[in-house]
C-alpha cells in the first residue's frame, strides 16, 4: 500500500489559528478518521461548540462534514471525529484542509 503526504490543516481554534503538519494518508480508501481536539482555554463555558470543514480538496470526501460537540467547561476539551475517504486519483496529491471551531451562532470562536 502506498502512503502519500497530503494533509496541511490550518485550524480556527479557541485560542487562534493552529497549524498541523503534512499527514500521509492512503490513497483509495475510505473510513479514514481524523480527530480534532477543541480546548476552553476561557474562563466560561462554551454552549453549542461545532467543529466544520470549510474548505477541503475535492479528492477527499467527508461522510459528515460537520461536528457537534456541545457544551466545553472551562479548562476541558472534546474531540470532533471526522470520517472521510480519498479518491484514487489522489495519488502524489497534497492538499490543506480547513476546519472551523463554531458557537451556536456560527461565529468562529
């Protein structure tokens, strides 16, 4: 099986923008999983949080783009889980993924 870097993830997190380096991933194949930790770095807790891929190379196919991961108290975290594929056609292929922290108003956080 060949591996192939393709994954560049600038992120909106509670505490700004992040970014994780080039992550191999196979080609043609489905059921692969990403997992996002949110943090509440706040003092407060975060109601309605939903993490969402904004943008994404067409070569990946999200099963479910978008997370809900629901209350975060201060100090805590929670994972968003994405399950997604990538098409054969995407070998040798990078691409940078965006996802999105959300309240409940659809405001990044």
């Amino acid at each position: 099986m060949r591996w192939n870097k393709m994954l560049l993830i600038p992120l909106c997190t509670l505490t700004g923008p992040a970014v994780a380096g080039p992550r191999p991933v196979p080609v043609a194949t489905s059921a692969n999983r990403l997992v996002f930790t949110v943090i509440n770095s706040g003092l407060t807790t975060l109601e309605g949080v939903r993490v969402a891929v904004k943008e994404a190379p067409d070569w990946l196919d999200f099963s479910v783009p978008e997370t809900d991961i629901g209350a975060i108290p201060p100090g805590e975290t929670r994972e968003a889980v994405f399950v997604f594929g990538v098409t054969a056609n995407a070998s040798g292929l990078e691409g940078t993924l965006d996802l999105r922290v959300l309240d409940r108003q659809g405001l990044c956080l």
